[in-house]
C-alpha cells in the first residue's frame, strides 16, 4: 500500500509524515540540520493560545521551538498573524465546472477529456492550499487517491488528502454483509475514512434513507477496519440512528432537533454543520448547477429556504456544547472560499478563537490526527500560515493568507 495516512482505531498513524513532499516547485530546505526562523507580531497556537512577537523555529518538516527570541531571523513577517494550517474536515476535490461553464454532463455537451479534469482539479488543490488549506478530507471519490499519492510524493501541489475513496449509499435491497464487504474493500483500496449516506439530499428534503441495520453494519465494520465513519444525515431520525450505531461524525444535520444534538452530545461524537458555504455556493452559481440531476427548481427553493436556517440550528448546537470541527463540503465553485464557514460560524455567535480552533487542532483531532497537525508546538508537523492583520479581532483576515508553509516548506 503506498505512504498514506492510516487510521488505527481511535487515533491514526501517520505512515511516513516526515517524509511527505509537497511542489517539486516549492523553495527547499537545504538539508537536515538546516534551520527556518519566522517571526510575526501575533502567533495563535491553534489550541486558543496566543503571544505576541512570536518566533518560530522550523527544522526539516518539524517545529522545534516557539519563542520570543531577539535577534535576526530567517524571515521577519512583521504585522501577520502565525497559525497553524487550516483544517478543511469535507471537501470534494474533483468537484468542479466544465470548460463550457455547467457542472455535470450535459446532453448535446462534449465530453471533457482526461487533461481537462486534471487541470481543473489541480486548480482547486492550488486554490485551497493558497487560501492556508495544508490538509483536507475528500470525501469523496476512487480518483482522489492518485492525487493523494501525487501529492505525498511530491509531483502534484496540493493540501494533504485524507480520502474515503467514494461514498456508500445503501440501496433498500442491501443486506448488512454486502455493506460490511464494501467498507472492506474500500479499506483494501486504501481509504482513509468511510463516508455513509444516512439520509438523502438536502435537495430531496434530506429524510432518513438507511435502516437502522444497514447504518450498524457500515460503522461497526469500519470500526473493525481501524476507519472512522462519517455520515451525510440531515434529519433528526437519520442523526439519531448514525450516533446509535457507533459513527465518528455527522456531517450537516441541517434539520437536527435538540434530541439529536443530544444524542451527539452524549455520544461525543463530532458534528461537522456546513453553514457558511456549501449552500451560498450553490445559489451564487445556480446556473452553472441548474440541470443537472436533482439541481432543479424544486431542490433549490429547499437550499433557499435552509440558508437563513443555518445560524440558528448551529447557535443551537453551540448551546449543547458540541465538537464542530470546520467543514464545509466544498465543491465546484467553493474551492479557495473555505475560510467563509469560519467567518459564517463567528457571525453566528461563536468566539473567534474557537473558531480558529475548529479550523485547527480540533479539525486535527477529529481525523486523528491531534498529536501531528493542527497546532503550533514542538514536535508538530510546520503547517503554518500567515494572515493580515489579527483574525481574533476580525475573522475576516482568515481569508488574508500571506505565507503557507507546508511540512516546513513555503509553498506561497
């Protein structure tokens, strides 16, 4: 199997972290035992710490020593902010619009060729590891793991993938075997995360679509397999019924009342709610969408009619306490805007530092990955970013990156 990162039960090992290349076009360290200083004004630790007139010490892909030194450094940043990379916990990297503008086929359209996808998806890693996105979960397609490879070997630019390899979907005439054999196959097949629909499309009205059976199969199997389960439930029934059957986190839960929010509360499970982008970005590119499959009047009036929803359930959610790492199921147009969940969720009600935390080391922790990303300490990999200006008086400079360093390399 090639360097991936793997996940062991509850945390994950990271096979071969030290050794991830990022663009072969990206200035290299020299060597080693050669050392990077970066020194800003303000640093946020990426766990609600703060300091001012910070400096970093960078050796190899590692962070060493976090400091206040005087003297001359490698770089002087001056009024940034240094934080760790930023943590995207659902993304879908191969979403995007065809040269013709439209998402999805089309009839009558010609058929994009092979060079076409790449280059498009190459354009959405690039977007979100300028925009200070050093790591994402895709979740996801089969075509994601050769540009998870790519990447970890350093031909192809990008974010760190962590990948589900595809989603399963459960038919009402799938047995509870057939859906452990294909959380097995996905895991021969190198996924990192199994990715489970427990409800249907927002656009659908997003109703519970599993049974009870097929949910306990799918994320007691993937408990086995050493993966975690994440899962697409929109209503109460669909969340409540995923928590019971032992999965990792639920994604969006748009339509979550207090006993599901209960019910993943007590679970402790992590909710991933998507406020501040997925839906905006449908709307604001409704015509590029409109057509295509359930992308019709009737779905969007549902996605029109949820977006002024949004702050509410997630201020509803803040009040049980609930982990929300920042997610935002990013796909064709989104790329690149990922900080605007950040933003949604600060508007919303909640601090800034927490959000800054969601996008960090509490998006770490929810891949397993507490204890390698997402945090500016030593012994932690250097995913580290700089912003304009201070992010914990305006959210907005988020969206202001000025430096991404990845694994210890300036890749902008």
């Amino acid at each position: 199997m090639p360097s991936q990162i793997l996940a062991v039960g509850s945390g994950v090992a990271l096979a071969g972290l030290a050794a991830l290349a990022f663009s072969s076009t990206a200035p290299q360290n020299t060597g080693p035992s050669d050392s990077i200083t970066l020194r800003a004004a303000r640093l946020l630790d990426g766990r609600g710490g703060a300091r001012t007139n910070a400096v970093i010490e960078i050796k190899g892909s590692k962070i060493v020593a976090i400091d206040q030194r005087r003297g001359a450094v490698t770089r002087d940043l001056g009024d940034v902010t240094l934080m760790p990379g930023m943590i995207d916990v659902h993304v879908h990297v191969d979403w995007h619009f065809q040269p013709n503008g439209l998402y999805g086929r089309r009839d009558g359209q010609p058929q994009e060729t092979p060079e076409q996808i790449e280059t498009a998806v190459q354009a959405n890693l690039d977007a979100m590891l300028d925009a200070g996105f050093t790591t994402v979960q895709s979740l996801g397609a089969a075509s994601d793991k050769g540009r998870r490879d790519a990447i970890n070997a350093g031909t192809k630019r990008g974010p760190r993938v962590l990948t589900s390899l595809g989603q399963i979907n459960p038919r009402p005439t799938d047995t509870p075997d057939q859906l452990r054999q294909r959380v097995k196959t996905l895991k021969e097949n190198g996924a990192d995360v199994i990715k489970l629909f427990a409800s249907g499309s927002i656009r659908d009205g997003g109703k519970m679509s599993a049974t009870q059976e097929q949910i306990d199969a799918v994320c007691g199997e993937a408990k086995v397999q050493g993966l975690r389960a994440v899962v697409h439930a929109h209503d109460p029934a669909s969340v409540i019924a995923s928590v019971k059957g032992g999965c990792s986190q639920i994604e969006h839960g748009a339509y979550a009342d207090d006993a599901a929010l209960k019910a993943m509360k007590d679970a402790n499970v992590f909710f991933d709610p998507n406020i501040g982008l997925v839906l905006q970005n449908y709307v604001e590119n409704k015509t590029k969408y409109m057509g295509s499959g359930n992308y019709n009047e009737e779905g969007f009036a549902f996605m029109e009619k949820a977006v002024p929803t949004l702050a509410v359930g997630f201020k509803r959610a803040l009040s049980f306490g609930l982990r929300m790492p920042m997610g935002t199921d990013a796909v064709a147009g989104a790329h690149g805007q990922n900080a605007r969940e950040s933003i949604a969720r600060v508007n919303a009600g909640q601090a800034p530092a927490d959000a800054i935390v969601g996008a960090t080391s509490l998006a770490a922790e929810s891949l397993g990955l507490g204890t390698t990303i997402g945090s500016i300490a030593a012994g932690y990999e250097a995913d580290i970013i700089a912003v304009g200006g201070d992010p914990l008086k305006d959210i907005s400079k988020l969206r202001d990156v000025r430096l991404v360093m990845k694994g210890g390399r300036i890749v902008k």
